[in-house]
C-alpha cells in the first residue's frame, strides 16, 4: 500500500507520473470528459491547520471523480490524547479509503499512516507540503514548458514548502535556488539526503537575493511567519525585508520570469500588490492546480491499492 507522506517516498520517475496523470485529468476535466472513476470511495480529511485551498481542492477533486468528503478537526477526531492515535488511524481506516492530514507534527502523520489500512496523504506538516510542491511543478510546466534545465527560486524561510520544493526539483530536472537570511536556511542535513536520493539534484543557496534571481524561470515565496510563528512575526517581517518580492527585485530577473506563491499571501509583506496581481503572477493557476493535482494523487493511490 502506498502513502504520500513526504516527496522522499517518491521516485523521480513517479514524480513523473503524478505530474503526468494530473495534465491528463486536468485536460479531461476542462473539456468536460472527465470519467468518474472513484464512484462509492470515501476522503476522510483532519486537520489541526486551517485551510482554504488544500480543503477544498481535496474535496473536490473526490467529488470529481465519483466520490465523496468528509471532514474533522483534530479535536474531533482525538488525534492528541483522547485515546491513541494507533486506535484512531484504525477505525477512521475502516470508514474512508484515504485520508488526508494535515498537522504540525510530521511525526504524527507517519504514525498515523503506519497504523492505517487506507492510503494517508500528507495535507501539510511543518517538515513536508508535497502536493503544493507537485502543484507548482505542474503549474511551472504548464507556463514554462519543458522543466529541464529550468531554474526555480525560492526566496524566504527554508520550511516545508522550500524543502518539498527541492525535492520535486530534483525529480524534474530543475534547477533550486534558495535564498533565506542566515538562521533561516534549510538545515544541511536535508540536503545531504537530497543528494543521497538523487545525485544529479540542482542546489545551491544564495544570500543575496538579486544574485539568486539573475537567471530565474521562476521567482517563488510564501508567508514570513507560518501557522505556530505568530509570536515570531514582528521580528521576521524586518529580517525578511530585504527578500520582498517587489518591482525592484523582478527588475534583477530575466523578462520572461513567473511569480509563484503557494497562498495564503500576507500582501505588503512577502509580496507587493503589484507583482501578486502584475502580469507575471501566475498564482490563481497555481492554486487552481491544487485540485488537478489531488485528483491525480487519488487517482493514483487508489489505483495501485485496487
């Protein structure tokens, strides 16, 4: 049985497939010839995060595909304490077909899925967000064509998202970027692993963010403080100034760049009006992909579980 629990568990060559699959519902989807092929099958989501886009975009996608969604906060489901969370995993695993979670600790969804009989996906942890990740190589795809030998750049916090980002580079040919202020870098750790699962991975960092740009197909950011770095933000928002996303910074790119942000955006921060609505933005598409992508991960994990 297969999870989706990070983008580590992944091949480059199923990576691949996952973006494939996704084009091709997507196409199906939009000239109306998509085939409900999950008819009866039961999404199960439970979060301890809130969310707009990976709730509605899971749900969705089920739906698209004949099946149906359900959904719990963690406090619903006792995911912490109420009983355990092995007990948990196997009655929720006896109810739906998959399950997507989406929790601070990564710790927990691996538990969780390691006690589950249904595939569980990870909806976002504070160490891993791999459908936002495959997300925006199907978006970066769809704009930018061919990916090998492109070059994405990642500028802000080394977290979850730059990291799965990293990953699916890896996988696709691309080459990674990361440009963050010292102490908020990815740990070196995470790329000696990257290096261990694919010795022909793209990376390097970048302090200064207009030398990252200088040769970026993409220019990529998110949110200064995440969920959980509320009490942080004061002091990010001042360390992270200098890595806006501003006229200034698109000015050090080549003209044919893309703006991407996996959402939400915190507008005068991170980015400016101008670029998130400017002609280069290409975020709305992103966030439309989130759903194309879920349908393929169900599509996918359901298959190879038949």
């Amino acid at each position: 049985m297969k999870h989706l629990l990070s983008l580590f568990e992944l091949t480059p060559s199923e990576t691949e497939t996952l973006l494939d699959l996704s084009a091709e519902l997507k196409t199906e989807w939009k000239q109306r010839t998509l085939k409900q092929t999950l008819p009866g099958r039961v999404l199960l989501q439970i979060y301890e995060k809130p969310s707009l886009r990976t709730r509605v975009s899971f749900e969705s996608a089920m739906i698209h595909l004949g099946g149906a969604g359900m959904f719990m906060t963690e406090k619903e489901a006792g995911l912490r304490g109420r009983e355990s969370l092995q007990d948990v995993a196997q009655v929720t695993s006896r109810f739906a077909d998959v399950i997507v979670l989406r929790t601070f600790s990564q710790q927990l969804i691996e538990e969780f899925a390691a006690a589950s009989s249904v595939p569980v996906i990870n909806g976002l942890s504070d160490d891993f967000h791999p459908c936002q990740a495959l997300t925006d190589l199907l978006t970066m795809r769809e704009h930018c064509g061919d990916l090998k030998g492109k070059t994405l750049v990642y500028l802000g916090d080394g977290n979850n998202v730059a990291k799965s980002l990293a990953i699916c580079c890896a996988d696709v040919g691309v080459n990674f970027v990361l440009s963050s202020p010292k102490g908020y870098q990815i740990e070196p750790e995470f790329w000696d692993r990257l290096k261990q699962r694919n010795s022909k991975a793209s990376f390097k960092t970048e302090a200064d963010p207009k030398k990252a740009v200088a040769k970026a197909d993409v220019v990529y950011t998110d949110v200064w403080a995440s969920m959980g770095q509320e009490e942080e933000a004061a002091a990010r928002r001042k360390i992270f100034a200098p890595y806006q996303i501003n006229a200034e910074l698109i000015a050090a790119c080549p003209k044919s760049v893309k703006f991407m942000h996996c959402l939400p955006a915190k507008r005068g921060e991170e980015v400016t009006d101008e670029i998130m609505d400017g002609e280069r933005s290409i975020v709305f598409d992103q966030a439309e992909n989130r759903m194309h992508i879920a349908r393929g991960v169900f599509a996918w994990l359901l298959d190879s579980n038949n």
